[in-house]
C-alpha cells in the first residue's frame, strides 16, 4: 500500500490527469448531448422557416408594352414555377424582337428613299478645299439651278413629278381668244346688211370669247394635277427663321464663298421635307385605281405656299432644355398641341416645322390630311380654312371645277428620327442639336 501511495505521490500530474478524463468523459457526454439538442432544435426551425418562405414566396411577372399608353401584363404573387417563368421569358424575348422590328420599321417609313444629292459631302466635307468646293457646289447647283446652263432645280423636279403646273400664260390665252373673235367677228359682218354687229350679236360673241377664255383655262387644268411650281416656294412664312427655298445659287452668296457645311445639310434637310409635303399632295391627288386626277378631280387643287423653320445653326439660338421620367421623350405642351419639340434631352427624334397653304376640296380636306400621315411622320398643329375668291381666282386662270373648296393655311411638323440622320449630320450641327451617334437602328 505504501508503495502505491509512493507511486503515486511520484506519478501526482498522471494521475490528476487521469482523472481528470475519466470524470469529463460521462460529464461532455452529458452536456453534448444537451448541447446537440440545442443545435438540432435551432437547425429545425431556420430550415422550417427557409421551407416556409419558398411555400410562400410571390414573385409579379411582368410582360412591358410596346406603345405608349398600352398597359403591361402583370401576372402579380405568382408562386415561383418553372415552367411559368419560362413561358414569360419567351414572351418578353418575343416582345423585344417585336420592338426591335418596330423600331426598324420606323426608321425605314421615316426614312424612305431620302438620301444625301451628293454623295461625299455629308456628314465630313473632304480634307481637300478644292474637293469641298467642288462638291458644295454641285449640290447648289443641284438645289437652286443654273440659268447658264439651262439647268433646272430639282426642287423644279419634285413639282413636276407630282404633275404640278401653272395656269396658261396670259399672252398664250390672250392670242387664242382673239383670233376666235376675230373669225367670229368677220363672220357676223358678212351677214350683217348694216356692216355693224347688233346688241344681240355683240352679246352672243362675249358669252362665246368668255366661255372660249374658261375653255382654255379648264383645257389646262385636265393636263395637270395640281396647279404648284418652285413659285410655291415661300422663304417668308417664319420671318427671319425662315429657311432658303431654294438655296441662293454659288455667285449669289456672299463673296462667292459658299457657307460652312452645317448650312448645306440644312439645305439638303429642307429637300427632304418639301419632298414629304409634294409627296403627300400626289397621294391625296391619286385615286384607288393608281391614275393622278386632273385638277377638276383633285382634292388638293393649288399649293400656294410652302416654307420651312430654319435649324437653330447660328447666333445664341439653343434647343431648350426639358426634363422627363427615365426612357420617356420630354414634352411641351406649352409649344404646340402636341409637346414634341426638339431639345437637348430628346434624343430619339428632331423636330422640323414647316407652313403650307393649299386650295382644296372642301369635303375632301380629311383626305389630304390621312395623306400627310401616311406619307411620313408629319402631323397638322393648326389649320386655318377662308373662303376661296373662285371667280377672282379664275380670271387669273385658276379653274378648280365645280365642287367647293377652301383656303387651308397650316403649320406642321415633321419628326425626323436620329438613328437615320445622326450619322450624316456634319459635326457643327450635331453638337448645336446635341447628337449622340449611339449605334441604334439606322
């Protein structure tokens, strides 16, 4: 015994830890036990209530419109699924290829065939000055004719593509008439026993010469469809603003030297619109079967005046700026009917304003204005109708035949998208109109 106390006494640290172990091992279990309790009941309930919250979870699928003002569908607290959740994906991927095509379709009706006369000059003019001025010139003489060389306008093209055309000249109907009255006149004398026409006679006679002279003006008016010529063109309508129809030629501009290339785009962009304006007269002016009406069947029978509101190039003229929700066009109402108006926060579209007043069929006005819509992106924002001096105007040789018409003077604007005609404006007019080329349909 006394040995093993002595071993023991010697051996003191092995033996307290020895006991030690042997006390913890049935005291951790004990206390694991209740601590891995603890633990399971704590995991049970975060994974029940992680199973709770995917039971219960609620997701809105939403589908976004393609128009304004068209609502998007909502499928709102949908429990998640797969196979719903794959079904709206395809829709929206459907609906973004559907915006994407509407969008290029916009651009191809808003575009059309309009493309620059000159090809080289737009948007950056060449480094060579001679090669500059080579090709502003061409384009001036494009635009605003060479009497020199018997060179025509195409602004004089564009009216005569649409069969435009003037009255008879005054002399032409003039001579026509008076050799009536002089054969008629001759003929009545030789029947006559006093060599002296009689009061019945004279009368008869200046009914015929009357109804010879309307003959004439009404011969006119069935070898045309409408009476316009490049005398329609009116640089007046907006005052100092108004745009050059046509350009001046080369050596009617100051000194000679032609301006800077942001003016020739102008001048290139106002083709465009009264193209579009002409354009929209000969859809009117054309009947189901595809054949141009003459002037007596027409719905527009005179373009008298045409201008266009010159782009804000020179001076302190600024776009304004407008504010707007994210993704949506600014607006102002306090501008026209409409509110679209071009500014520096508008970067879908530019707006140009233009004045035309017509003589027209008086029940068939809503025809003309269907033909400006569908011709390119144009909208009427006022129209004014008078009274037309029909007899005032037909001794100037204007017949508009028998039906009723009236004076129209309106004011619209054309929308003109930047996808298409960002990339061609020259670098002074984007960064006046605040252009940023950004890769979009065009």
């Amino acid at each position: 015994m006394k040995g093993a106390l002595g071993w023991v006494k010697s051996h003191l640290v092995v033996v307290t830890c020895t006991a030690v172990v042997a006390v913890s091992l049935p005291l951790g279990f004990v206390f694991s036990s209740k601590m891995n309790a603890s633990v399971r009941v704590r995991a049970e309930k975060d994974g029940n209530d992680a199973l709770r919250q995917i039971q219960n979870a609620r997701v809105t699928y939403v589908i976004p419109s393609l128009l304004p003002g068209e609502p998007a569908v909502e499928l709102a607290r949908q429990a998640p699924n797969a196979a719903l959740t794959a079904w709206v994906k395809e829709q929206r991927d459907r609906r973004a290829a559907e915006a994407s095509g509407v969008m290029r379709r916009a651009v191809d009706f808003n575009r059309r065939d309009h493309g620059p006369l000159v090809a080289g000059l737009f948007p950056d003019p060449p480094r060579d000055a001679t090669q500059e001025l080579r090709l502003k010139g061409e384009l001036l003489t494009l635009l605003a004719g060479n009497p020199s060389s018997d060179q025509a306008s195409v602004y004089a093209g564009l009216f005569a593509e649409i069969g435009g055309g003037m009255p008879p000249a005054p002399e032409q109907v003039y001579e026509r008439v008076r050799d009536v009255e002089e054969r008629e006149r001759e003929r009545l004398l030789a029947d006559s026993p006093s060599g002296q026409l009689t009061g019945e006679q004279q009368a008869k006679l200046t009914e015929q010469l009357v109804n010879r002279r309307i003959g004439e003006y009404q011969r006119r008016a069935r070898e045309i469809s409408v009476y316009a010529d490049v005398t329609s063109l009116d640089r007046t309508g907006y005052d100092k603003r108004s745009s050059l129809l046509p350009p001046p030629r080369l050596d009617q501009t100051q000194g000679g030297t032609p301006p800077h290339v942001g003016e020739f785009f102008q001048w290139q962009w106002d083709y465009w619109i009264v193209r579009d304006l002409l354009a929209a007269v000969e859809r009117a002016n054309t009947a189901a079967d595809g054949d141009r009406l003459d002037v007596e069947n027409a719905v527009v029978k005179r373009v008298e005046k045409i201008s266009v509101e010159e782009l804000p190039l020179y001076g302190d003229a600024r776009l304004p700026r407008l504010s707007a929700p994210d993704g949506a066009v600014p607006l102002d109402r306090s501008i026209s009917v409409t509110g679209r108006v071009s500014s520096e926060t508008n970067k879908l579209y530019d707006v140009r304003r233009a004045k035309m007043t017509v003589v027209v069929s008086a029940d068939r006005l809503p025809v003309f204005l269907d033909a400006l819509a569908q011709t390119n992106m144009m909208t009427v924002l006022s129209a004014s109708l008078t009274e037309v001096d029909v007899w005032g105007d037909l001794q100037r040789g204007y017949f508009y035949g028998r039906e009723p018409v009236v004076r129209a003077e309106m004011e619209l604007e054309t929308l003109w998208l930047r996808s298409w005609t960002g990339p061609l404006m020259p670098a002074v007019v984007r960064q006046r109109l605040g252009v940023e080329l950004t890769g979009e349909p065009g």
